[in-house]
C-alpha cells in the first residue's frame, strides 16, 4: 500500500476491518477512547508525538473529559492514506500497551 495515495472506499473498508476501534471514510479517520483519565490521555499523546515524527505525519488530537480522540488524514492530498493506516495501527499498539502498564 503506497504510503501517500488516496485509498479507495474498499481499501480503507478492508483496513478498518482489521482497526476495529476506528472509523471514518476516505475523508478521514478517528478513534475516540473513552472512560480515558486525563494523565494517561497526556502519555499516550507524548507517546504518539514519537509516532508522529517517526512517520513524519502529525495527527490532530482532542483531550475532553474522559475522552482522548485521534483524528487522521493525510492533508497533502486531503485523503486517507496507507500513512493514516500505518499510524492507527501504530496508535492502537501503544495505547494497549500504556493501558496494560495502568492496570
């Protein structure tokens, strides 16, 4: 999967399939963690910070009350992109794991 092009409506159906906590369409992609305290919302948004570097692809993300929500889209082609794909999953792995570590 080319990193920056556009996925089609059934590639990102088939990636979804497989990020079951994310949704979204081709225009973008999010997942919201809910029940969330704020001080492991802070870490895992440190924790995708290195991600976000790594990939040289910066999310956007919304701490609320209870809530963390990680928005994806690659904006240079204002599409989802196998980038987006990478980073959910990248995303999903560090948050499990920060979240075994608080239990």
């Amino acid at each position: 999967m080319a990193r920056r092009i556009p996925l089609t409506p059934e590639d990102l159906a088939d990636a979804l399939a497989e990020l079951p906590d994310w949704a979204g369409d081709v225009h973008g992609i999010h997942r919201r963690t809910k029940g969330i305290d704020f001080r492991t919302a802070a870490a895992h948004v440190l924790a995708l910070a290195a991600v976000a570097d790594d990939l040289d692809h910066h999310p956007d993300v919304e701490i609320s009350y209870g809530n963390l929500t990680v928005h994806l889209l690659t904006h240079a082609v204002d599409a989802v992109t196998g980038l987006d794909v990478e980073f959910a999953r990248r995303a999903d792995e560090l948050l499990a794991a920060q979240l075994d570590e608080d239990a």
